[in-house]
C-alpha cells in the first residue's frame, strides 16, 4: 500500500478529522455571519447555510466512524444525523433538510443539476420549501448551539 493510500485510509477512518474538519466549516460560516450582515441584508447567506450544512454532514460523519459504521455516499444530513443517532425537533430536522440543498447545490450554483430541483419537487417547490423556513432558521446562534451539543457530546465520549 502506498504512503497516499495509508494517508488516506487513515484520515477517512478517523473520526477526529471529520470532527476537526467540522469545527473548521462551523467557524467559517461564523465569519461569513458576523461580517456578511448588514441589518437586515444577509450577504453571502447562500454560502453560509451551505458552510454550516457541510460542518452538520462531517460532524455526523465523525459520529458515524465513531461508531464503526460505513459511510453512505450521501449529503443527507437528516439520514447521517439518524445514522449517527442523533434525533431533532421537526423544525430542526426541517432546517438541517434544506441545509442539505445548500451542500447540494443551493450554495455552490445558480441551479440544481436538473430543473427538477432535488428528488420528485420542481424547482419552484423547492424554493418554496426554503424560503418557508424563515431566515431566523438558519441563525448562527441557533445553529451553533445545536452543533455545540453535539461536539461536547463527541469530545465527551471519543476524547480526540
């Protein structure tokens, strides 16, 4: 095996990468909140929800390898919060679903790879479904309190 392969194989298999990798995507979209603001005009809000999506699918990731458990090939943060065992109020589990559009798509380009947007929804439903959050949704504060739990809960049980 070569020096690339072990590296690799080393930095997939262990959890406190993705948990790092986490803590590093969760501050990066606190920047893009406490400077992207200006009253009520959200600069750079796209990129943020799909920054604080990535650090929810790689702290979910970090619990899943934790736990001995293969990774799907999925940006489903809903499904890997559940793989990780992780349960969430309907609001919560209706934010971190359209987080998942942000990694998806919604954050990187103008448009999903096809005018269906994701899954059986057309586009227009499925901005429909996002915007019907609210932006209060996607609150920094509210959002890393939730992230917060869950990496003490990390730190508490895999000491990395």
């Amino acid at each position: 095996m070569s020096i690339e392969e072990k590296l690799f194989n080393q930095m997939n298999e262990t959890s406190g990468y993705w948990h790092n990798k986490s803590a590093d995507l969760i501050s990066s979209a606190g920047v893009l909140w406490k400077y992207g603001t200006d009253g009520n005009d959200y600069c750079h809000f796209n990129t943020y929800k799909m920054l604080m999506g990535m650090s929810f699918e790689s702290i979910a990731k970090a619990f899943c390898i934790a736990q001995n458990k293969t990774l799907k090939p999925t940006h489903d943060i809903t499904a890997l919060m559940s793989d990780a065992g992780f349960k969430f109020s309907k609001i919560e589990n209706r934010t971190l679903k359209a987080l998942t559009s942000y990694v998806e798509w919604a954050g990187k380009y103008p448009t999903p790879l096809n005018k269906k947007g994701s899954g059986p929804k057309t586009l227009v439903e499925h901005w429909k479904e996002l915007s019907s959050l609210g932006d209060e949704a996607f609150d920094y504060e509210i959002l890393h309190k939730m992230w917060r739990k869950m990496s003490d809960k990390y730190m508490s049980e895999h000491n990395t």
